[in-house]
C-alpha cells in the first residue's frame, strides 16, 4: 500500500478551486483532477497491509499524548516548485500546531521506511504537476477557506484512469484554539 497522511478539501471546494484554476491561469502541466485535492501532512510510502494496524496504533498514541487542534487554512497565494515541476495553492500561514502535526507523523513516517523531509513544511494543493517553467501570476489573485477538524490515513492507487485517493483511516483533531 502506498501511503500518506493528508488534510482532506471537501468537494465543493475543491469545485471552487477548479473553477478558479480553469478562470485565472494558464494550463500550465498536468492539471490534478479536483477529486484528487488534498493537502499531504506527511509521506508513508509503501507499507506492508500487516503493518497498517500498528501505524495506526502509533497514531492514536501520539495523538492522545499531544492532541492536535483543528483550524482553518486561508489558501491566498500560489507557488512553483521546479523541481518537481509542481505549481500549487496555499496558505501564506498556518498554524504552528499543524506543522507539528505535520512533523510528529513525519517522524512516524521514517520508522516505518520513509525518508523523513528536510525541507520546510509548506501546506499545499497541487494544483498542475509536470510544469517545466514557471507559470505565470494569476489573472485573480486566490482566496479559499479550508477548515479542517481532522486529518486522514490516504492510499494512492494507480488505475487506468490515472490516480485516484481513497481514505483508509482518520482522526479527530481538538478544539481550535
């Protein structure tokens, strides 16, 4: 099973941020399917079915011993990674508590194979993959609201119609602070 953690944006929104992308720039690389917008907390990689379980258990350990708040992310600016030719949509902040999160289910990640990140957290939707210059600004400037009160267990699954996102766990996150 290849695995990720991930904060889910909900359909109607994800609606909403397509039909911004399609209105304000350019095709720019692959466009990612809408169904397939999320924001990935942390990378897993494959993992063995039988090993699903203690992850699992591991999370809700960590969780329990430093519970996680839920919040709301302000999706206002864009950005272009060269390297791996990603263009994207995300906060210009966000809580210090969710890159925490972020970096506790990092470090769950590397016990279980994956290689632990090195660069800064930055909250993300991909919005186009495989882009080899950067697009150009945006003819309207991004302004989405992304509540999250949970974060997912995420498969990654190749199909004939491409990849396709299907939950296999989930957590609450507490009270916003």
């Amino acid at each position: 099973m290849r695995l990720f953690f991930a904060l889910e944006v909900p359909a109607d929104l994800a609606l909403g941020i397509a039909d911004w992308r399609a209105r304000a720039l350019p095709l720019a690389g692959r466009e990612v399917p809408a169904a397939n917008f999320h924001i990935t907390l942390a990378f897993i990689g494959e993992l063995a079915e039988a090993a699903l379980d203690t992850l699992c258990r591991e999370v809700d350990a960590q969780i329990a011993a430093r519970p996680a708040a839920a919040g709301q992310l302000q999706l206002d600016q864009v950005g272009y990674w060269p390297r791996p030719g990603i263009f994207w949509l995300g906060p210009q902040t966000w809580p210090d508590t969710l890159g925490g999160l972020a970096h506790k289910l990092g470090g769950l990640g590397a016990r279980h194979g994956s290689e632990r990140r090195r660069d800064r957290f930055q909250p993300h939707v991909t919005l186009f993959r495989h882009c080899t210059t950067p697009p150009p600004a945006p003819t309207e400037l991004p302004q989405f609201a992304l509540p999250y009160r949970e974060f997912l267990l995420m498969e990654s699954r190749q199909g004939r119609h491409g990849v396709r996102y299907a939950p296999v766990a989930g957590w609450s996150l507490g009270d916003p602070l």
